[in-house]
C-alpha cells in the first residue's frame, strides 16, 4: 500500500485561502505603506479638527503612543494643507539641546534648497530678483546647503548673479586663452633669439614648458552678506524672497523626532531637544509659514506645560474600539480585492474576538496587526487547512503577542542606564508578582518585596506611561494605582513571564 504524500501547505497560500490576494499583516509602519494608505486610510477622532486646521493655514500639533497612526494622518494633512510642504525627519545637524538660533537655522537650511532649485530651474524667476536677493541667495548657497546641493546650483547661481553679455565675454577669452598664450610665447621667443644674436650670443631654447602669460578669468559668486544678522530676519527675507518666486505659503512638517538615533529612546532626551521646538513659539506667528508637528506622547507630556497649548490646534491621536475595528475591516478588504469585508468573515467566534482578542491591542492599529500576524500563525501551525480562525488559535497568539512583545519600542529608558536598572522588563517583572491589575504600594512590596525602594520604582513607572494612579482610594486612603498595559494585565491576570530575551 503507498504511504500518502501530505502536501505541505505554503503560509502565503493558507493566506489566500480566507480570501486575501496579500496578506494584510506583515507590514506594520506607515512609511512602508503610503500608496496604500490612499484606499485604507480611516480616519481618526483627532482628524477632523487637524483637517480644519491645515486647509485654514494654522498650526498642528498632534501627539499620541508609538503605533497609533500619527505619520499616517501626517500624510493625509500634507495632501490637504494647500501650499508647499517640506516634511522633516532629519534632525542630525542639531545639537542634543538646541538654542533658538540654531533651530531657526535649522528651518532655514530646510528651506533653502527648495527656493535655490526653484530659482536656478527658472529663466523667469530669476528676472524678478534684485542685487539683494541675489546677495542673500549666495548668503544660503554658502552657509544653508549641502556639497550635493551646492554642486547642482552653482553654475545657474552664476548665471543669476552675472550678465549674459559678461559670461559669453568671460567664455569667449578663456576659450581663447591657448591659442593667445602660445603666440605671445612665440613672440617672445622670437625676440629673445634676435637679441641673443645681436650680441654674438647663442641661441636661447627656453625648454620650460607653455607659460601661462595671460590668466583666467573667473566668475566668482558674491556671498559677502552679513553673518551678524540674526537667523530670525534672515529666515523674514527668506520667506519674502518665497513670495516673490510663486513660493506664497510653506508648511513644515516635522516627524519622527523621537527616532533619532542619539536618544536611544530616552523619553527625557527627547523631551529636552523637543523643548525649544516649542516653548520659543514666535516663529508660530511668522508670515507664510506654518508648522505640523507630530510628537510621540511621553516627550510630550514633559514639555506641555511650557508649551502655550490654548493658541494652537493641538490634538492627541487615539482610537476607540469601534473605530479600531473599522481600520480593520478596511485594511482586509483592501488586500482582499473587497472579498473580506469583515473580522466576521474570518474568525470562528466573534464575541470572543471582541471581548478577549482587541483590548489587547491597547487601542493601536500597529500592535492590533501584530497581534492579527501572531494569531493567523498560530492557526497555521495547527490546522493549515482551516477556513476560520479557532478559538484557540486566538487564545494561544494573544499569549504568544503579550510575551514576546518588544516593550522598549513603547516605553522609554535612561541612554546610560546600566545593565541591572530598572526600564519597563524590571518593573513588569515586579508588576508580574502582583495577583490584580489594580494595587497599593503595601500590595506591590507584599509582593514583589520591594521594600523601601517600592514608592520610587511606583513613580518611575508612573512617569513612563506603564502605571496611572486611580481616582479612587484603596484601602485605609491608600493611593491605588493602576497598570494601564493591556498586555502587562494578561501577563499578571495569567501567569505569562515576560522577558527582555524572549
């Protein structure tokens, strides 16, 4: 009798057969999805104020947890805002704590390139300057651009500064200037010769090489601009120069400032450069220019105090189960061709989804597609053929999610903190020890033996998002404090030991 051959089902075709063409949940940031994000995008609470906001020229600030979907709405506010935007992910050029000065020229070495490439690709444009906008021009070409940048400008800053008479004329004689030195030094040759033999001399064979009697004539670009002018008045001329080259209106648009790699992502690193973004809000106000600032909430937190809040439209990225839900439903019919319309298609129980599954997305579209990739895995691993996803392939990649979870993508650490501080896996081994989600300082050191360290380990959890006091007291008026995590509360709600190496 043969042995039956069992066909190993491919995971991409174990996809496909709950009727998606790709599979939604491999991909988890917005930057590797910005043609999808056209079709998928689903708006947020937050949107419809930010949207006011930008179509009316105002500045935004919108702020929210890591995954939440803040360059996403980043991306739907650039397409809105009605004037030429520059966004900005690099922040490398500036210090640790930036002053003022730096920072306005920071916006200015941002802007420039674009005035500079616009100039210099415009026969018009370049009629409209006068000899203070070309001396200013030369001012950023030197001081505000990159050698690539510079390089590509160069030639057409001397065509903006210079006559075309006077370059012809210039191009002309050094075209020239061979042929002229080699018959000026036959001229001279020839004399030489005739006075050697005059005087009974021998004849002269200079034997040196083409002399260079006659030199070139260079055009150089006049950048004798005064650098003692403050960055304040010189980004002012800069945005009049915008006006007049058909640049009316500039949005920056300022993101990822907490992924820059000096951070290590240290809340209070990011807070202190983050801080004079902010607190020094005149440019605000400045003609032409507006601003949209996406911050990851923890810096914020830190700095909101000194950040006059009232003037501004400032909304906080968030999403309630409903909405979530909606992003969810919309992304799979995307990679569906509009075959899945719904989480109902494709799980087994939908009340058990609801209820057990989503909380533990902790409201954020990207952990809800990490969590989705962990179950859709689970069920592959115990039945490839299924066409609904079990319960028990739900119960077992919820767990799966909460313990191997990269907690350091969402809470920060100290840059130099040493190997046995506490961050966010010491507190949540100390949280683990804990039978409930809600605790006093006496239940914590009960449990984990904290002991007179306990109140200090309570407020650094407290300041990295992980735990909130409650309104209500505990026992005896005890401050009751609370873990917000919804997967620190399944890891201590179900026994899940979650490590650094896991």
């Amino acid at each position: 009798m043969e042995k039956e051959i069992i066909k190993m089902v491919k995971f991409e075709d174990f996809a496909q057969s709950f009727g998606f063409v790709s599979y939604p949940f491999s991909v988890f940031t917005a930057e590797e999805e910005k043609e999808f994000l056209d079709r998928a995008f689903i708006q947020p609470l937050a949107y419809s104020t930010a949207s006011a906001a930008a179509k009316e020229r105002k500045n935004v600030f919108i702020y929210g947890e890591r995954g939440t979907g803040k360059t996403a709405l980043l991306y739907k506010l650039m397409s809105e805002c009605n004037s030429k935007v520059i966004s900005i992910s690099d922040y490398s050029q500036l210090p640790l704590v930036p002053s003022q000065t730096q920072i306005l020229g920071f916006y200015i070495s941002n802007i420039a390139p674009i005035v500079l490439k616009s100039i210099a690709s415009s026969v018009v444009l370049r009629t409209r300057l006068n000899r203070d906008d070309k001396l200013l021009l030369s001012y950023l070409l030197k001081n505000h651009t990159t050698s690539v940048t510079r390089d590509a400008v160069l030639q057409d800053m001397k065509e903006i500064q210079h006559s075309f008479l006077k370059r012809v004329s210039v191009g002309l004689w050094n075209g020239l200037l061979g042929l002229v030195n080699n018959a000026t030094g036959a001229a001279v040759d020839a004399a030489s010769d005739a006075i050697s033999k005059s005087l009974g001399l021998p004849s002269i064979d200079s034997g040196n090489p083409e002399k260079e009697y006659f030199k070139k004539i260079q055009l150089n670009i006049d950048d004798t601009f005064d650098e003692s002018k403050a960055n304040q008045i010189i980004l002012g001329k800069l945005l009049d120069l915008c006006k007049k080259v058909d640049i009316a209106n500039l949005t920056l648009v300022l993101d990822r400032v907490d992924e820059d790699s000096r951070w290590k992502n240290d809340a209070e690193l990011v807070a202190d450069f983050l801080r004079p973004f902010l607190v020094e809000n005149e440019i605000f106000f400045q003609p032409g220019l507006r601003f949209i600032f996406s911050i990851w909430s923890i810096p914020y937190q830190k700095v909101k105090s000194d950040f006059r809040i009232n003037k501004f439209c400032v909304e906080q990225v968030e999403w309630t189960a409903v909405e979530l839900m909606s992003v969810l439903n919309k992304r799979m019919s995307e990679h569906s061709a509009e075959r899945v319309g719904s989480y109902q298609d494709i799980v087994a129980d939908s009340e058990h989804f609801e209820s057990k599954v989503v909380p533990l997305a902790n409201s954020n579209p990207r952990d809800l597609w990490q969590l989705m990739n962990k179950i859709f895995r689970e069920q592959y691993r115990m039945d490839s053929g299924a066409r609904k996803i079990s319960v028990d392939a739900m119960d077992k990649g919820v767990k799966e999610f909460v313990r191997t979870f990269n907690y350091y993508e969402y809470y920060p650490r100290k840059i130099n903190a040493k190997s046995n501080s506490m961050d966010v896996y010491s507190y949540i081994a100390h949280l683990s020890k804990l039978t409930e989600v809600r605790f006093t300082s006496t239940n914590l050191d009960d449990a984990a033996r904290t002991g007179g360290s306990t109140q200090n380990y309570i407020v650094g959890m407290e300041a990295i998002g992980l735990v909130r006091r409650c309104e209500e007291k505990g026992p005896k008026g005890a401050n009751l404090y609370e873990i917000r995590d919804p997967k620190v509360q399944f890891a201590v709600m179900h026994n899940i030991d979650i490590r650094r190496d896991a």
